[in-house]
C-alpha cells in the first residue's frame, strides 16, 4: 500500500484549518471545490497543478502534469484521467485558464497593452518593450497578481497616457513607495531610462527629507553640511569598485544618529552650539551602542565650528567569534553536497567559507567576478589577482551561473550581478542574505574570521590580502592570532596601505 506524502507547507498566508481532508496535500480545509480522479481537492492543490509542467512520468510527453500516480508523481492530465481541459483558446498552450478561457499570460498580454495604450500609432516602443519583458516572465501567475494591484495599474496607465514622462526626473517627483522603485527598475532594465547610481540618487532624496523633521534651523543645516560634504561628496565621487548601497546604508546610519543627537540636544532647550562634553558622555551612557556612531558628525561639527570640540571614544572591541577549522570544513562539505539548497545560497555560503568573502562584498559582485580561463578553469577576481575556485565547487559555482533567477518572475539575462535580485537589474540585499546564512545555522562573522584565520596560516598574508581585496592591517591581526611566520613581512608592508585603493 502506497503511504500518502507527507503534509507539505503551503507557501503565502497561513490556511484557515476546517473539517475537510484534502486528498491531495492531506490538509483539514474548510472546504475543497475541485474534482480530480482521486478526489475533490482544495484550491491551493489545484492552483499547484495547473501551474506544474514538464514531461509526464507515464507517457514522457512534456506537457502540463496537473494529474498525480499512486507514488505522487505529475502525471499529463491524459493519463490521470483529468477531464477538464486547461488549453487555451488564444495561443493553445496548455496552463492556468483566466478570464474569457484564455491564460495567464494571453491575459496579461491583453491588460498590458490596453493599460500601456500600445494601439496608439505614436505608441512609444520603449512601452513595447517593457510589455514583452513583462511577458518573458516564467511565472506569468506572478505578473498577473501583479496586474491586480491598484498601484502598478495606476502607473501603467500614466504611462500610456503620457501623462508620467519616461524621466528619472518624473519618478523622482511621485513617492517612492516599492511600486514605484520596481516600475523604474523595469524601465531601466528594457533601456526605457538611462541606467544610474539608483543607491545614491535615493539617497539624496532621502537626505531632503530626512533633514526636514529637524526643528532648529541651525542644528538643521549643521545636519545638512554634514550629509552634503561628508558623505554625499565622497559618495559622488565614485570611490567604490562595486557599487554604492553599501556605503549608503552607511552613511544614512550615521546621519540618523546625527539627527536622534541634535533632537536630543534640543529637547533640553540648548542650542547645539552650547553642547557639552558632558552632554555628549550622558547620550552614549543613556541609549544603543549605535550612538557612538555620532563620532563623525561631532568631528565635522567641530571643524565648521558649530560645536566647541567634543569627544567620543571608540567603543571597546568585543571578543572576536570565529570557528575552527573543523567545524569550517564540515560546512563546506555540506553545502558542496546539500542540493535541498539552492545553488545561489550554496555558492554564497563557499564564497563565505572558503574565500571569506564579506556578505556586503558578496551580494555586490559583478558577473565578471567569475571567469573562466582558456583551459576551462574557473577563477575569481576580486581585486586584480585570479584566485582558482576549486572543483567541485567550480562545478557548483557553473550551476549557478546557468540559472542565476532567484524566482521564475523575471528575466536575468541583462543583469550584471552574480546574485541577481527580485527587482530588475538589482542584486540580492545583505538582509535576505544573512537571514539565508542564519537559517542554514552558520554564523556569518565566525565563518568569515575563521576562513581568514586559515588563508592566512596557508600563504602570507598580504598575498591574501592581494588576492582577496582585504587590508594588510586587517589581515595582520588574523596572522597575530594564529602566530604565522609572516608577521613581521606584514608590518613591513603597513606604508602600502596608503596607496592602495580601498575595496
């Protein structure tokens, strides 16, 4: 007797529980609507049915396999003795039927082009475009929930009047809520916008309104020069070899602080010209660690002389986590066989474990930080050394690279990161990341440190430090720790680190 599969989780909001047993999924619903041979099962059942596709496991035609054997395997709805018919009647492909008979994607087409107005003779093509990149999603089921949102609709039809201009200038001015950020994105994407630093254009749109919720006008443009000159100008500049989100997220932490100090300076009735050395210590004694990242303002402060000098002392460092070179090998060796992950979060996880590589420096590198040489070896190029990736994770590593989507919802040929995004021509964010690593239970610093610690006890470190875009102080420690033969070469080498660009 074939045992049933076991209750799988569903994906989306929790299912409310009933009295019902669900053939399929073994779930109690409250209720299941649609009849297949063994039964009537439930809608998140047949919404998984009519959306799988490949080649049937009884008669090898590839097809839609909405049907299930007696081992649970997709079967055509042929075989399983489905009598419902999921063809549809405008292309004649098989999939999940919509409005009129017609799927998903049929559907989409018709709504794109009547929202995006493309029967105009002056239609503009930038318009076609983003409509045919809309539609070579694989997951059309995604792009037609999409189309029933209120947002993206509205802006669809601005669009296709004309009445939203196709300018970075003209989104700038509407509120940059998610729609908004994913709509210019695809428009980037499909060469309907010019391609631009988007971390730091938001940026400075956030500067603006950031700096408007403070009340005291000289504290307000203390705040401001310091958002400007400090961090917008270096930012402007283009010193950062990937690109700026990084140092964004930077500099936006430490202007908010700026402006929590100053509100608080003011709650107290006092100008920020009369703060106090005595005022700063009682802030950084009375909040978040996070408050001695107001070093910075209080120096530039002091220098434009809107404050008498002030000090703040640099936090002591913790101890330092790390894990032993056991315990690194051990999780190297499970992600290298582990395929119930996928190959983007196991090629993350070895960039991580073997080359240590920051998860800030990972979900930023380019494509091009992989290359495959002459004789089919692949290395990695951080800085402008090639370092081999050994096999097997070479191997893992090509997997990769052949199916870069994170979903089936877009299409990544056109984007430039190694780990492509949700968004159009974005990359995947440190949060998504180091919730990935913290789930699959490896402590990101400890790995990272515990990586350098082993770099660094094989070969000298500045080789490392060469080869991997680290800095020779940095890397100094890591040989002090493991009492390397090469410290003193190290120190030797300290008056470089000047010249070297920072990575």
């Amino acid at each position: 007797m074939t045992e049933p599969p076991a209750p799988r989780r569903g994906r989306g909001r929790p299912r409310a529980a009933g009295a019902v047993d669900c053939p399929r999924c073994h779930e109690m619903v409250p209720r299941v609507k649609y009849s297949f041979p063994e039964g009537r099962i439930c809608g998140r059942c047949f919404d998984e049915a009519i959306h799988t596709s490949g080649r049937c496991a009884r008669c090898g035609i590839a097809r839609l396999l909405p049907g299930r054997d007696s081992r649970g395997a997709a079967i055509c709805g042929d075989c399983a003795g489905i009598r419902m018919s999921f063809r549809c009647g405008t292309c004649g492909e098989e999939g999940a039927l919509k409005r009129a008979g017609q799927c998903e994607r049929c559907v989409n087409r018709v709504d794109l082009s009547e929202y995006l107005r493309l029967d105009r003779p002056a239609a503009d093509p930038a318009l076609d475009r983003l409509r045919d990149r809309l539609l070579s999603a694989d997951r059309q089921a995604s792009i037609y929930q999409w189309l029933r949102l209120k947002r993206p609709r509205d802006l669809l039809h601005a669009l296709g009047s004309g009445e939203l201009p196709l300018t970075h200038e003209s989104f700038d001015a509407l509120p940059q809520d998610a729609a908004v950020r994913h709509m210019r994105a695809l428009l980037v994407d499909v060469d309907a916008l010019p391609r631009r630093d988007e971390p730091l254009a938001q940026f400075e749109m956030w500067i603006t309104s950031k700096i408007a919720s403070i009340d005291d006008k000289t504290a307000r443009d203390a705040v401001d020069r310091f958002a400007r000159w400090h961090h917008l100008k270096r930012l402007r500049a283009g010193t950062e070899r990937w690109d700026s989100q990084r140092s964004v997220h930077n500099a936006k932490q430490e202007i908010t602080v700026a402006v929590d100090f100053v509100g608080w300076i003011s709650s107290r009735g006092m100008p920020l010209a009369q703060c106090s050395q005595a005022d700063v210590d009682e802030w950084l004694v009375t909040g978040a660690t996070t408050r001695y990242t107001v070093r910075q303002f209080l120096l530039f402060a002091s220098r434009a002389q809107d404050t008498v000098p002030l000090d703040v002392p640099r936090r002591p460092a913790r101890s330092t986590r790390r894990i032993s070179q056991e315990e690194r090998l051990a999780a190297i060796g499970s992600f290298l066989q582990d395929e119930t992950v996928t190959p983007a979060d196991r090629v993350a996880m070895l960039l991580l474990l073997v080359f240590a590589q920051p998860v800030a420096r990972i979900v930023e590198f380019p494509l091009t930080v992989i290359r495959e040489l002459d004789d089919s070896r692949l290395v990695l190029e951080v800085v402008s050394d090639q370092v081999p990736i050994p096999e097997p994770f070479a191997s893992l590593v090509r997997d990769h690279l052949a199916a870069r989507s994170r979903d089936r919802t877009g299409n990544v040929a056109r984007n430039p990161f190694l780990f492509p995004g949700t968004r159009a021509g974005s990359h995947v964010t440190q949060n998504h990341l180091r919730t990935v690593i913290a789930g699959l239970g490896v402590n990101v610093l400890a790995a990272k440190n515990g990586a350098l610690d082993e770099l660094v006890a094989a070969m000298p470190a500045p080789m490392v430090a060469d080869a991997l875009g680290f800095s020779y102080t940095a890397l100094g420690q890591h040989e002090r720790y493991r009492g390397s033969q090469y410290e003193r070469y190290v120190s030797a080498r300290q008056g470089l680190e000047a010249r070297r660009p920072r990575r």
